[in-house]
C-alpha cells in the first residue's frame, strides 16, 4: 500500500469501516478480516515478484488490525513490513482482494436478511420488465415476480406498488436472485394476517388453504375463543374485510370455511355451498366418497371439477363426488372385477369394497405385505393378485381409451328441428324434407288425368280416411237386386 502524501487527507480507516457497515449491512468484523486477508495478498505479492518463493513464506506472514485505533501491523517472521515498501502493484492487489471480499460480505449479508424473509409479505415498487418477468424493488434489493407467480388476468405497470410473497432466495455467483410470488397460499394467508386483527394476535388461526390463482381459493379457519365468530371475523362488517383481500386479488372468489378436526363435519364444510348427504371414509386409501343428491351434483363437483378439488387440497384427502345410483353401479362393477382374480373368494370381494377398493387401480396402491394383511393371505399370493390387477387395470383402461377414440369418431347427432306448430302441426312435412313446401295442386294430388268436373277432396280424402276416386269415368256400380 502507498501511503498518502503530506497534501492529501488521511483516511480513517474506523471511519470507512462504520460506514460500509451501516450502508452495506456488513458486520465490522468481516470487513476487518477481509481488509486483513487483502494486506496478506499484498505481502505475498510482494514477496512473491522479488524472491518467487511466497509459498516458504506465506506461513509466516501475519496482519492485525487494532479494532480500537484502526492500526494496520503486517510481520513476515520477525520482520515487520511497513505499506510504502509494498508498492503499487501489492496495493492494488490488496485493493482488488478488498473489494472481492467486501462483495461476497454484502452477498452474503443480503442472503441471510431475504432468507429470514421468507414466506413474509413485502411491498415493492415494479421498476421495469424483463421477458414478462417483473423486476420489483423492495428497499435497496431487486426481487423478480415471475410470470408465473403473477395472478392470471392481473397486468402490472411500471411504477406500481405491488405486495407479494417472498418465495424463494438463491444465490447466482456474486448475486442474490430473490423471487417473489402472488400465487402461492401463503399469499392469501399474509392477506388475511395483514388485513384481520385477530389472526394477527392468534385469537384466530388459518389451518389451511388451498388455492388455484386468480379463480378461486379455500380457507379453513378456527376461533381459540369462542366468543369470537371466526368465519364472521373474517368477513367483517357487509364484507368490509373479505372486501379489501377479495380487491387486492382481482376479484379471485374466496370461501372461509369453518375447520373441524372431524372429517365427517369437516368434508361438508369444504364442499360447500353444496349440501351433503353421506360421508364414506377409507383411511387405507385417504379416499373420502360422499353421496349428494342428483340435484347438488354439479354443484359439488364445481366448474370443471374445482370445488372437489379444493376442498380435497384443504383436508388433504381424495373426494369422489358420486350419487347413490352411480355407487351402487360402481359396487356392482366391482364385484365383477374382482371375481375374475384368480383364487379370491367372496368374503376377499366383501373386504376390498368395505376399505373403499373399487377398481383395480386402487388394489395396485397396495404392498404385497399390506394386500396380504388385508385378505389374510400369503405374500406371494398377494403379488400375485397385485400384478393381475395391473395387467387388468392396464387392459381397463386401453379399452376405455378406444371407445372414447370411436365415439369422437362418430359424427354428432343431428340438431332436432323446432316444434311446428298451427296448421303445420297437423299437417308435418314429411321426414327429411324442408318444412315449408309448395302448396298442393289438385294435378299434383290426383294426378294429371282428373277432370275439371271432379269435386274437391275432402279433408277425410286427404288424411287418408277413405281412398279418393282415382277417375271420374268409372262405372257406377249397380245397385243390389230385391
């Protein structure tokens, strides 16, 4: 290192080293040690261009800084070297090592604060856009808002203020990638905390939420006290809560569901607002069928299958939705399927269906050692079983994809044309034709023969009641004798 001149001011090296600490967030400690590592460079250098031996030497160099007066003491041995003898290619070595390790402090510094954060809600400021990707500022850090953490339909802009989840830090070389998220649920239930005392002082407690962004999301939540309504909490005064978080996710529908450590109360409730008949659980499987009526089919199921969906990812088991008729349908088939397993008996059928086993996909879920538990067999006899229901479960579904290969194949039916009505209704135009067709002449009905003479036909002669007279030159008949 080179010493200032007479004329130039001398730095502090305390001084330097609080403020890169407030600034950068670097503890002094590290930036000590990396100043002393940057003066040990310094001397290596040294001595490595004037003796090519730095490596006999560099066990015996040694630098301290006095934490207190900031003094910089350097030794190789006994010898102590002093910084003008070093030169400026060793100080700018010891410079160049200096700034390295101050990066890696700073690095290192941003990492450890961004991990704590993770899964907190933040506020940041969208600064620009890179490939669809948001770059968004929060403090003195650029976090990334992918794409696909961005809610479906929600368009940012430059100078917005956006809130999102951390969801995730890493580390790229000298840098710290910081992702952010608003689809995650943890977004949904930093929303809740954030906007509703009483989750934020514990009174009430989030259990569970399942959510798919930007269409709909489940909350499962409980009240410790109960003089507190947890579901009416949440929602607030005519939905004043609910309002702002509904607000802050583009209009996404959410549906704060009552939890209940019973799954027999708890399954209903998530399926709601459908109404439940009966609840089957079969904890071998985690699989929970429930009964509804045909009229809360649809309404269970939910558009394109999410309100089963949800509330499966919400009390964290399989629901099938289905109707008394299709279940008795589906035991049906399989008794049936299951007789055709070579050496199962009648009370093995009996025993699937009681666990929930319906097909043979579902035997397939099973260890020979659990199958063999469950039907009181032998393991062999149990792998035996297993590797039928696969080839069967196999053919099940080969032959299911072919007949759903051969009905897009076929042409759908035609539309039926609307119902006539009037005059049309008792006279229809005949099958295939067009609806309106010309008017009858009497040259069209009787033929071109008839005679101008001949009477009109009756309507009974055009229903077909009586065959009309096919000529006007008959011979009448005569009349009968005596």
């Amino acid at each position: 290192m080179v010493m200032p001149k007479d004329n130039e001011p001398k730095i502090n090296l305390l001084d330097v080293i609080d403020k890169m600490h407030r600034e950068k967030n670097i503890p002094k400690e590290v930036i000590f040690e990396g100043i002393e590592e940057a003066v040990r460079n310094a001397v290596k250098k040294h001595f490595e261009t004037d003796k090519k031996h730095a490596e006999e030497v560099e066990d015996d160099i040694v630098v301290t800084i006095d934490r207190d007066s900031g003094e910089i003491q350097a030794k190789k041995g006994e010898e102590t070297i002093k910084p003008d003898l070093l030169g400026r290619i060793a100080a700018q070595s010891a410079k160049q090592s200096m700034i390295q390790k101050i990066r890696e402090a700073e690095c290192n510094a941003v990492y450890d604060e961004a991990y704590q954060q993770k899964g907190d809600l933040v506020q940041g400021t969208v600064q620009r856009f890179e490939g669809g990707a948001a770059i968004v500022t929060i403090g003195k850090t650029e976090a990334i808002l992918p794409k696909s953490e961005q809610i479906p339909g929600q368009a940012h802009h430059v100078n917005e203020r956006v809130k999102a989840v951390i969801l995730d830090v890493r580390k790229v070389g000298h840098r710290v990638k910081i992702i952010l998220s608003r689809t995650h649920g943890d977004f949904v239930r930093r929303l809740f905390e954030d906007e509703i005392p009483e989750i934020a002082d514990r009174t009430i407690e989030i259990k569970a939420v399942a959510r798919e962004a930007g269409y709909r999301t489940k909350i499962a939540v409980s009240s410790i006290d109960l003089k507190v309504d947890c579901v009416g909490a949440c929602v607030g005064v005519r939905g004043s809560r609910i309002k702002n978080i509904v607000d802050e996710l583009g209009g996404e529908r959410i549906d704060i569901v009552r939890w209940n450590d019973s799954l027999q109360v708890m399954i209903p409730n998530a399926l709601q607002p459908a109404q439940i008949e009966e609840v089957f659980l079969y904890p071998r499987l985690g699989r929970a069928i429930v009964l509804v009526k045909e009229d809360q089919l649809s309404l269970a199921i939910g558009r394109r299958g999410q309100n089963v969906r949800l509330a499966s990812k919400l009390v964290g088991w399989d629901i099938e939705i289905m109707t008394h008729e299709e279940l008795n349908e589906g035991i049906e088939r399989a008794v049936v399927w299951f007789g055709r397993i070579p050496g199962v008996a009648d009370e093995h059928v009996e025993a699937f269906i009681e666990e929930g086993f319906l097909s043979f996909d579902d035997l397939t879920f099973l260890e020979p050692a659990q199958l063999a538990e469950l039907a009181a067999i032998t393991e062999e006899q149990a792998e035996e079983w297993i590797i039928f229901a696969e080839e069967a479960a196999a053919t099940v579904e080969k032959e299911a994809a072919e007949q759903r290969a051969q009905e897009a194949l076929e042409p759908p039916p035609a539309p039926k044309p609307p119902p006539l009505t009037g005059a049309a209704a008792l006279f229809p135009p005949d099958e295939g034709q067009p609806a309106e067709e010309p008017k009858p002449t009497v040259e069209s009905v009787f033929g071109p023969d008839v005679i101008a003479t001949e009477p009109p036909p009756s309507a009974a002669d055009v229903l077909g009641e009586s065959p009309p007279a096919t000529s006007v030159t008959k011979e009448p008949e005569p009349p009968a004798e005596g």
